[in-house]
C-alpha cells in the first residue's frame, strides 16, 4: 500500500518540477469520453489545436485535455530529459492529474509518434489512437520533401535552391542537419498548408492572425527539444510500422486523419498507413494539409464522433 501511494505521489508531483507546472488544460463534462491530444514537433506546442478546436470538440460531447510536453512550448522552463521514458511518465502524471483511467490519444505529427509508443507500451491506458497528420516512417517523409521540392525548384528554374538539395542529397540522412533542412524546405514551399483552404479554414486561420498573443503562442518553438530527441531517440529515423502492428495486435484500434494537400507525405505513404490500419479507418480529406483540425475542422470531428463512442 505504501508503495503504491508513493508511486501515485511520484506521478501526480511530476507535474511540478522548481515550482514550475507542466501546462495543461481540460474542456468539457470529465464523464464523457475522453481525447488527449498530443502535439507535433519536437519543440512545438498545442496552442492551434487547443485555440481552434478543443472547445469545439468538448461541445460535441467529449472531455478534452491539452498539454505542452515539458521543455516545450508553455512547459518549456521545466527541465527535461527529452527521452520517450520521460514523455511517458509525465502522461502517467496527467492521467493521475485528472483520473483517467483510458484515454483516446489523439497524435499530430510527432506527437503520433508519441501515441503509437505509449498505446504499444501502456495499451491499458489507451482506448484508441488518433493518428493525425503522423508519419509511419520518418525517413520515408524527409524524402517526400526533398523530391517534391527539388520538383518545384526545377519548375521555377531556382538554381540556388537546386544546389541546396543537391548539398542535402549527399548528406548522411540520419543526421538532425539533414532533417532539420529538409523541414526548413518544407516550410519555405508551403507544405504545411492547404492551397485553397475552405471557407471554415480561412475563418480559424484569420482568428489566429488578428489575436497577437495567439499567433505569438502557436509560434513558440523550443530547438533544445529537436536536439534531445535526436540524440537520446534517434527520431528521424524512425519506423512506427512494427509498433502500429503490435497497438493493434493488443486489439487497440487506430485511426488515422491526414489532408491531401499535406507536403511531408505522397499519396503512396498515406496508402501505407492505409493497408496497416484498414480503408474504413482512415480519411484523406480535399483542400487539407497537415493541420487537419483546422483545414477541415467539421470533417475532423464528425470522424472522431464516428469512431470514438
């Protein structure tokens, strides 16, 4: 018994390192059903979902949480390991911090990653995940924006740019450099956002962009994070496909959300995704990039109404 109370001592008090709390936020009834929701990076934060889209779906009859993992983001002061272990415990302690006994994970980008580890690691804990915009293979994405943006180069007759991809293509891929660069590439030729967003979108995204201390949150990033990860987890060359067989094996389901527009994947990864998880599980949304509860919010939630009861 004494054991046990220390070990839920240790998990609630790992939210509070130096005084300093991890940050984190529920919406809605805790008797409904409840999403975490993990964010993307390393080193980013989960303001445009929390700002967007949280409210929204606590509205629709389901208890949200939100964090920023420590190191990162609102959390970026308290001390961190930057390890999966270390990510894992301090889920451990927002579980505890709200009395959870299961939670549906809902993973954005490297915050999949995330969800993927600890459905396959704790699947006691998780009742489903929500891939969303998350890569199966990190490698496999960083090659997706090299080749589509050596493509636009080539069209645009950008010999500077050109030179830079050719410098990247002779570099040693499993380096946080060449990871680095190529997510810089992706950012410079717009893959993170749709072309011609939808009326619902251009409405979310101008909230952020007239609200200062929003756009000034959603911007915050924390390259200590990137850095960690790479060298304690080796994160870019990561392969989440034997682990998404194993969450499923333990009969978890997994889902997936990802917008056709979004640059860090061709349609040849999402099908990938697609044959792991099952053609029912997954939805490829039109005029949608990587955030895909923003490009298309209403389909975002009415597929997570569908799948999380």
């Amino acid at each position: 018994m004494k054991n046990t109370f220390a070990l839920f001592t240790l998990l609630l008090t790992a939210l509070v390192v130096n005084s300093q709390t991890m940050y984190s936020k529920a919406f809605g009834n805790p008797e409904n059903p409840v999403l975490l929701f993990l964010h993307g990076g390393p080193g980013y934060n989960s303001v445009g979902f929390e700002a967007s889209t949280a409210q929204v779906l606590s509205d629709n009859g389901f208890y949200v949480i939100t964090y920023d993992r420590r190191g990162e983001g609102r959390s970026a002061e308290l001390p961190a390991d930057f390890t999966f272990d270390q990510t894992f415990n301090d889920l451990h302690a927002l579980y505890a911090k709200y009395h959870l006994k299961s939670a549906t994970l809902i993973g954005h980008s490297f915050g999949g990653i995330v969800a993927t580890l600890f459905a396959e690691k704790y699947p006691e804990k998780t009742k489903s995940v929500i891939l969303v915009g998350a890569p199966l293979s990190m490698q496999a994405t960083l090659t997706t924006i090299l080749v589509s943006s050596k493509s636009i180069y080539e069209t645009n007759n950008d010999s500077v740019n050109l030179h830079y991809i050719q410098l990247l293509e002779q570099m040693d891929k499993s380096t946080l450099p060449y990871s680095s660069y190529c997510f810089s590439h992706a950012m410079q030729n717009g893959f993170y956002y749709p072309s011609h967003p939808s009326s619902e979108a251009l409405i979310i995204y101008s909230k952020f962009r007239s609200n200062p201390e929003l756009a000034k949150a959603s911007s915050l990033m924390s390259y200590e994070a990137p850095t960690g990860f790479w060298t304690n987890e080796n994160y870019t060359t990561l392969d989440l496909t034997d682990h998404l067989i194993n969450v499923l094996a333990a009969t978890t389901p997994v889902f997936g959300l990802y917008g056709q527009e979004d640059g860090l994947f061709s349609v040849s990864q999402v099908l990938n995704i697609e044959q792991l998880l099952g053609k029912e599980n997954i939805s490829y949304f039109t005029n949608c990039s990587h955030n895909v509860f923003m490009d298309q919010q209403t389909q975002f939630i009415q597929a997570i109404k569908t799948w999380v009861q």
